[in-house]
C-alpha cells in the first residue's frame, strides 16, 4: 500500500502543477474577453479536464478511443456550452427570474466552462500520445500570455489591476512583469514536461522556447511593445483619418462593440474649473454623424453643418466656427485631456468651443495632451418648452440635410402615434414631442452589446421595428429618425459618457472604453445642440465599471506632473525592493548567458582546428557531436559510442570510421596515438561528416541547430 501511495503522489503532483500552469493560462487569456464568472470557469474548466484527462484516457474504454474520435466529442460538447450560454442570454425567462447582470454571469461561466475543458482535454490528450502535443500546450500557455500583453498595448494599463497599478506606480511597464510571468509559465511547464515524459526531443524544444521567450523579453526591453492602432467601434479611433472623412465603416458592426474592453483606460481628463453635471454625467462630444448618405446617418460632407465642432488636431489654438447662442445660460470650464490611445479628432465636455495643444509630461504613456475649453449648458426643463427648432442663419439645405431620413414610412407612422396622447398645451412643443420619443425607447428598448442588425439594409429600422434590442447606436439612431420624422432638426453625437459618480470628488476623471457613447441631439432656437439621450431601463450587459480611484490619481497626477507624484514614485521604487533595478539585472543576467552560450558553442566548433596535436582526436569527435546534438541527435542514457554511430549511419556513414579512430586514439597508448592521423587527417575526416549532416539532413533542422545556443549541452 505504501508503494502504492507513493506512486499516487508521484502522479498527481506533477499533474496538479501542470494544471495549474496551464489554468493560469486560461485565466490570463480569459481576462481580456470575459468577465470574472467566465475567468473563474475557465480556471475550473481546465483544472477539472487535466485530473481527468491524466486519470482516464489511457483506461478502458476511452483508451480504445482514436484522438480525432476523442477531439470531435469534446468540440461537439463546447458547441453545446456555447449554445446553452447563448439561449440564457437570449430568451427572457432567466433575466426575468434571476436578473439580467446575473443571466450575464451564468451564461458566462457555462460558456468559458465548456470553452476552458474542451481546450484542455484536446491537448492534454494529443499530450498523452503524440510526441508533438507536449509542444502545442506550451505554445498555449505562450499565446495566453501574448494575447494578454497585447491589452496594454498603446498605453491601456488596465487587466489585471493588481499588476498593472502595482507596476505603474512603481514607474514600470506592466508588460514587462507580464512577460516576465509569461517565459517563467512557459519554461515551468516546458521542464516539467521533460522531466515527466523523457521524451527525447522534448529537450530540444525545451531549448528553443527558451530561447525564443528570452529573445522576446530582451527586444520588449530593449524596444518596447508593438503599438497597433485600436478598433473604432463608433468613429473616435484614429483608424479614419485618411480620405475624405467619410465613414469606412458600418459603426453598427456588433462583433467589435463587446464588453471584453470596457475596463480600458482610454483618456484621463483633468478640470480646471468646478463643474458638476445636470444630467448625472458628464458628455464628452468628439464628433457627429449628421448627414444621410442613402443608407445611414455619416459624417457630414456639408462645410455649412456641425459648425459647433472641433474637426482635426492642429499645432495652433482652434476654436469653433459660430457664436454659441445663451451664453448667459452656459458655463465655461476648462479641461487637460491626456489620451491614452489615438484619437481622430480632439473632444472636450459638451460644448468645446476650443482646442490647444500643452506639453505632453510623458510621451511614453500619453498620446497626445491638450486643453479644451467648453461651454457646457445649464439648461432647466423650463427652458427647453416650447421653443422652435433649427437655426435662422440655416440654409434651406442645411435645414434639409438635418431632417432628411430614411424613405421608410414606418418611422414616422410609429413617432406620430407616440404624440396623440400628449396634453394639447404640449401636443406641437418640440421638445415635449422629443421627450415621448425617448420614453418610449426608455420603456421598451433593451440594452444588448450581441444583436443581429449589423448588416441589415437600415440597422436602426431592424431594431426600431424588430426586437427592440441593440445599444447605443440603434437607439440614437432611431430616435433620430423618429425626431426628423415630426420635423425636429436632429443629429447623433458620438464620444464618451462618463457617470458623475465615477469622479469621486476629485479634480481627475478616467474615461473608459466602456464610456464610448453615441446620443440624439436636437438644435432648439436661442440654445444650440441639445442632448436627448435614452436610457433603456432593461439590459442584458453589466456596463457598470471599477472607477479605479487610484489609478485615475496617479494618471491625473502624472498628467499635472506634480513634483509630488514624482516624489511618490521615488518612494514607491525604494519600498521593498528596486524592481526597476531588479529587472535590469534580470535581462542582463538573460543577454549574458545567451551570449556566453553561443561563445562556447561555436568555440567548441572553432578549435579543433586550431589547437596542437595530441588533442585532435578528441576535439574534432565532439566537434561532430554537436552538430548532430543540434539537430536533435544525440547518445541516449546507457548507449555505446558504437551503438550511437551505428544508429546515425543512415544520415551519416562516415561518422562510424570516426567513431573507430576516436576510439583507438582514446584507448590506445601513447605510442599508438602518435603513429595515428596527423591533425589535417582529422580535419578531413570531420568535414566529411559535416558535409553528410548538411547534405542529408532537414533543412529546417540545420537552421534551428545554428540558431539554438545550447545544443551543446545535450552532447554526450
């Protein structure tokens, strides 16, 4: 019974630390494109298919089990996961029941559930019995990491928190402790593989990942992160600046407006001034899509429209085109804005009337800073009835282009109907008529980030007129059209949405992905541009975010640039232990053993040559053995120098007359070795099996073997 425990340990242990390796993986991965439900499921899912995989793919029945048999059952059960996760989210019955921040979470953790263990047991199971599935798990566990540092790219210091303020606030790039994890992940794993499987190649390859992990750190070290351009879900990305300025693409494409981002860090805005907002939270308008080009609402072609905005970053002070119209009615305030990912054209709070550039205190971290000046409304219900709408200066055709919309008689038949109810002191007021508009998309609309009106004809009429479900775009839109359809001037402004709350009594305020917003507007005479903006009372998505005090202090500190935040990090980098230092010395430590690897590997193959008789024979016979360690042949455990040249004949017949003289050299005496070859003969003979190495073997083997560093450990 004792051997028979000991023999469980020895199971399970190496068993437990690779689940949890590859389960940090999974986590990692989950992170960027999930939320908490669905990370905790992933880490289950895995932990749970690797004690299964390793208890019972190799007993009866499943050990008769083909692996495309084995593959096709566990993807046959993902879709089910998958499916199950979708019919949660998609019928009303749970939301109705549970709620609909809870349906969310179930369905997330069913479908990273099913996700996570199909996953693993593929490749635990090609791990059991291929000689290559050892390879793609470590490979699994590399991409995880990857994929997670590509969510800091372009400043995005978000996921996880507690690595990346604890690195921030330390004056460190969060990747860096990200990869730092991802080649440790990845060299743990790959080592224990080795260790458990002794398979003969598996060194090999354990070699080469490291390799490859290590050459990744130092070139992040030593040149930074790639730095692609973000999507551009609603137009307020950089990734529209060239042409026209027309939109390129459908901004009602659903697959790219997800929440797998909302945490993101996009903009840290500082006030000079005191403001609070009337509304609960604060706009911050970058754009508008004002313009019907056939099919959907665009950005405007029309120089005589959406004169009130800020169109393109220039190197002077910009300000608005037309006078604001109840100044006595608007507040001036002024903000510094330091964008953490580019942005197409400049924003500020709701009205900016203009735009100057200021010096940016960290060109690693922002984007781009500068200060917007807004006259923000302060507008009262009381204001807003009965006045007309639309602009006196306005051109029939700019009047025209406000109110022109889709010919669908449907949205005017559906906006009319909302009206009759009205008292009839309000049955003609714009603004009254605008107000039952929004309650009925209050009421009835549901909030979804997943829809299927993308690509319809008219998304907005596919919403308004089908299952009432979508987000921000469908609902402005619509609105909109409803809005032009009783005559009411109307246009969707785009930019971010901020909840006043989220600014804790500070002077800074994080803006998020999440806060990326669209609204109607409407143009009342003697005011401007008024938000009426809907708020779905049902919602299938928690959009609600962590307003992340602390790192929204540090980024508006770093944005002030304080001689304070400059003595916190100070302290912060002499608490405990330099870090900074610490990861210096970490890379250094790295170039140097690569460095030191390669010298004595190609000093090993240098001086055969080189060095006096009596050596020769020794020399050049490890010469050639570790060419052919290099490309993954080498003496195993117990072999014979025979037995081995007699194994690589086939690749190498002259390494067998080597092998011979090298043995009579090393066993002879010292008469016989100075009456063997001269140094030119060995010379000649260790060309000839380098010339067969060369000649026969895999091309791609030859290149990895000049590349790996420490094949010559293998040599035996």
């Amino acid at each position: 019974m004792a051997v028979q425990k000991a023999g469980s340990v020895n199971h399970y242990m190496p068993t437990g630390l690779r689940a949890a390796i590859i389960a940090t993986g999974y986590w990692v991965l989950s992170l960027s494109l999930t939320v908490l439900s669905g990370s905790v499921a992933s880490f289950i899912g895995c932990l749970l298919a690797c004690y299964a995989v390793d208890i019972y793919i190799n007993r009866p029945p499943l050990e008769r089990l083909r692996n495309p048999t084995i593959i096709a059952a566990v993807l046959a059960f993902a879709l089910i996961s998958l499916s199950l996760s979708a019919l949660i989210t998609g019928s009303g019955l749970l939301p109705n029941l549970l709620s609909p921040i809870a349906s969310y979470n179930l369905s997330e953790f069913i479908k990273w559930l099913g996700i996570s263990a199909s996953i693993t047991v593929s490749l635990r199971t090609l791990a059991q019995r291929t000689s290559y599935g050892a390879v793609l798990e470590i490979l699994f566990v590399a991409a995880a990491f990857v994929i997670t540092l590509a969510a800091h790219r372009n400043g995005m210091i978000h996921r996880p928190f507690f690595i990346g303020d604890f690195a921030l606030t330390r004056g460190m790039d969060p990747s860096a402790i990200l990869m730092a994890l991802g080649c440790g992940a990845v060299v743990s794993l790959a080592g224990l593989l080795m260790i458990e499987n002794n398979q003969r190649r598996l060194p090999y390859h354990f070699a080469m990942l490291g390799l490859l992990c290590f050459s990744l750190l130092i070139y992040v070290r030593l040149f930074g992160i790639p730095t692609p351009q973000l999507t551009d879900d609603l137009g307020l990305t950089g990734a529209e600046q060239s042409g026209s300025g027309s939109q390129r693409e459908n901004p009602f494409r659903d697959g790219e407006n997800d929440a797998s981002d909302k945490e993101a860090p996009v903009a840290i805005v500082l006030f000079r001034d005191d403001y609070e907002p009337t509304g609960g939270a604060y706009y911050f308008r970058e754009s508008a899509y004002s313009q019907f080009n056939g099919s959907m609402l665009d950005f405007t072609t029309n120089q005589s429209m959406d004169l009130d905005l800020i169109e393109h970053f220039t190197n002077t002070r910009a300000e608005i085109n037309q006078q604001l119209p109840a100044i006595d009615k608007r507040e001036t305030v002024t903000t510094t804005i330091g964008m953490l990912v580019a942005h197409r054209n400049p924003f500020g709070l709701d009205t900016p009337v203009a735009y100057e550039n200021t010096p940016n205190p960290n060109n690693l971290r922002f984007k781009r800073t500068y200060n917007a000046t807004s006259m923000v409304p302060q507008f009262e219900f009381d204001d807003l009835l009965g006045r007309e709408t639309g602009h006196t200066d306005w051109s029939e055709e700019v009047l025209e282009e406000y109110l022109e919309l889709p010919s669908d008689p449907r949205y005017q038949e559906l906006a009319e109907s909302l009206i009759v109810n009205l008292r009839p002191e309000y049955a003609n007021d714009p603004y009254a008529r605008a107000l039952a508009v929004k309650t009925y998309l209050d009421e009835n609309g549901i909030y979804s980030l997943k829809n299927d009106h993308a690509y319809a004809e008219d998304p907005a009429a596919s919403f308004l007129f089908g299952d009432l479900t979508g987000y921000c775009m469908h609902f402005s839109f619509a609105a909109t059209y409803m809005f032009r359809s009783l005559g009411i001037p109307a246009r969707v402004g785009v930019g971010y949405s901020v909840p006043a709350r989220n600014r804790a009594g500070g002077s800074s305020l994080l803006i998020q992905a999440v806060h990326g917003h669209a609204w109607p507007e409407i143009y009342f005479r003697g005011l401007g541009w008024v938000i009426v903006d809907p708020a779905p009372q049902q919602t299938l998505v928690d959009m609600t975010t962590d307003p992340q005090n602390s790192l929204q202090q540090l980024l508006g500190d770093m944005l002030r640039n304080d001689a304070s935040f400059e003595e916190f990090l100070e302290s912060q980098q002499t608490s405990l232990f330099p870090l900074r230092t610490l990861m210096n010395v970490l890379a250094a430590l790295v170039l140097a053993t690569l460095l030191t690897a390669y010298l004595v590997k190609f000093y090993r193959l240098w001086i055969p040559g080189r060095l006096g008789s009596g050596q020769e024979y020794r020399l050049v016979y490890r010469a050639v053995l570790d060419k052919l360690s290099a490309i993954g042949l080498h003496r195993n455990y117990g072999e014979s120098r025979e037995d081995f040249a007699n194994r690589v004949a086939d690749l190498t017949p002259s390494f067998k007359q080597l092998t011979d003289n090298h043995l009579a050299c090393a066993l002879g005496s010292e008469a016989t070795t100075a009456a063997g070859m001269n140094m030119e003969q060995w010379k000649i003979m260790g060309q000839a099996v380098d010339k067969e190495i060369t000649s026969n073997a895999e091309s791609w083997k030859t290149i990895l073997g000049l590349i790996n560093p420490f094949s010559w450990l293998l040599t035996k």
